[in-house]
C-alpha cells in the first residue's frame, strides 16, 4: 500500500480517496481556498452625492412677482432699500443677511428693477420682453411691528356684520301679544342690534289678513314706527317692503351696535 506524504495542503475527502485507489490517474492536488465573502452593504443602493456649497451661478435669477424672504430670496445679490427711500448699492445676500439682527428682524423682498451694471443697455422696444437681468428690491423689516401690521391687516378685511333680529307679528295680533313683541322689539334696538319686523308670515295672520281693514293695518304700522323712535337714534335703515294688510317687513336700527348675535323672537 503506497503512504501519501503529508501535505500542508487542504484537500477534499474525494481526491484523497482518487489517490489512495487511482494513483495512475496522476491527478494534482489542489489547493482549496475558502469563498469570498460578498462585500458588506452590498445589498444597499447607496448613492453618493455632494453636498458642497452650491454654484452661484446655478442659483436662479431675481423673480419678478416681488416675493421673498432671507434665505428664500432667489438671487445672488439685492439692493436695500435705505433711509429716505435711497438704494443701497447692490451687496451679496449672505452679506446683508449678516449686518441684521436675526432674532428681531428679516430681509423681506418688495420689489425688482434692472441691476444697476446693466441700466445704460437699451430698453426693450414696446411689446417685447425686457431680458435685462433684474435685482430684488427689499427692506430690512422689525419682526414685531411686521405681525402687529398683519393682525391688524387680517381684522380689517373681517366682514363688520351688524347682527339681526326678526319679530315675527300678524295683522289680527291680540293687545297683550302685541305689546310684548313690541317691547322685545325695544330691548334689541337699545341692545345696538337690527330689527325686521315681519307681517303676514305665519299662515294664521295669511287666514285672516281679510278682517283687516286699511285702516287698521296702517295704524299698526304707525305704532310700530312710534314705539322704534323712542329708542334713542332709532331709524328706518331701509325701506319697507310688501304691502300693508298682507305681507310686509320693516327694517329698524339704531346707532352704537354692538357686536351681539342675532336670532329670531
């Protein structure tokens, strides 16, 4: 039986066996090397990018709509608008970013105008767009009296409704329901609220508007009137409107409404 010298090598169990029983065969030893791992996170797709200051000359020109504000001011550079309304010569965004207090104030844009490098080109001929390039225009703006400004801007714009109220009555109304109408009728106008007074609404007073004579039914509008001019500053605002012994609605106010909510009685 031949003895297989040692070898430092590693086979596999197959090829020791080939060389024990099929020495003519001559086969070679060979040496077996342990795979390669994969590379970690190869399994990602990882992309690299840079993130280095941005070319200034990437960054878009001044826009025309007047918007704007610090950072999302889109030009290189701007021109402040100083005391007495005077330009400031054009200066870096960065710069002029710098010289403010950015804790109490901001750089806000309120305009654009041709770059003062290109004011002696010529003007564009009339109908044609104007391609000389532009510069923002902006002020330096107090943080605090800028939100005082935009509440008081945001009231102002508010609707000033003066609230309303509706007595509802019907030409054959009973004395002591009448009565009672007219002083809630009172009580709205000194509470500084409209009041429409409105006849003939309910069916009841559509039933029996028949049994009431001219006569009456202009008396009643003329008591109506009486007792709205005891309030003081008490005023028709707007013109009756209907007819008298059908339906009809007037209109009453006085001066000093407040800001109460109106509702039907």
């Amino acid at each position: 039986m031949k003895v297989i010298a040692h070898s430092p090598h590693l086979i596999s169990a197959s090829e020791a066996l080939q060389r024990v029983f099929l020495p003519h065969l001559g086969l070679h030893t060979t040496r077996l090397r342990k795979p390669t791992p994969p590379p970690r996170y190869q399994h990602l797709n990882l992309q690299y990018r840079n993130y280095g200051p941005r070319n200034r000359a990437s960054i878009p020109a001044a826009r025309d709509d007047g918007s704007g504000r610090d950072e999302g001011i889109r030009a290189p550079e701007i021109q402040i608008v100083g005391p007495n309304n005077s330009l400031q010569p054009p200066r870096s965004l960065r710069e002029s970013l710098a010289t403010i207090d950015r804790s109490t104030q901001f750089i806000m844009q309120v305009g654009v105008k041709v770059h003062p490098r290109y004011a002696d080109a010529p003007e564009p001929d009339e109908g044609q767009r104007d391609t000389r390039p532009k510069i923002p225009v902006c002020k330096v703006i107090d943080k605090q009296a800028y939100r005082l400004a935009e509440i008081a801007k945001a009231k102002s714009k508010k609707p000033t409704s003066i609230p309303t109220k509706e007595v509802e009555l019907n030409w054959t109304i009973a004395p002591h329901d009448l009565e009672h109408r007219l002083k809630k009728m009172r009580e709205f106008l000194n509470d500084g609220r409209r009041v429409e007074v409105v006849f003939g609404k309910k069916r009841r007073g559509w039933m029996q508007r028949k049994d009431v004579g001219e006569g009456k039914a202009r008396g009643l509008v003329e008591m109506i009137r009486e007792q709205a001019a005891t309030v003081e500053g008490s005023k028709e605002w707007k013109a009756a409107e209907g007819e008298e012994g059908a339906e009809l609605k007037m209109f009453f106010e006085a001066k000093g409404n407040n800001s109460k909510g109106g509702s039907k009685e």
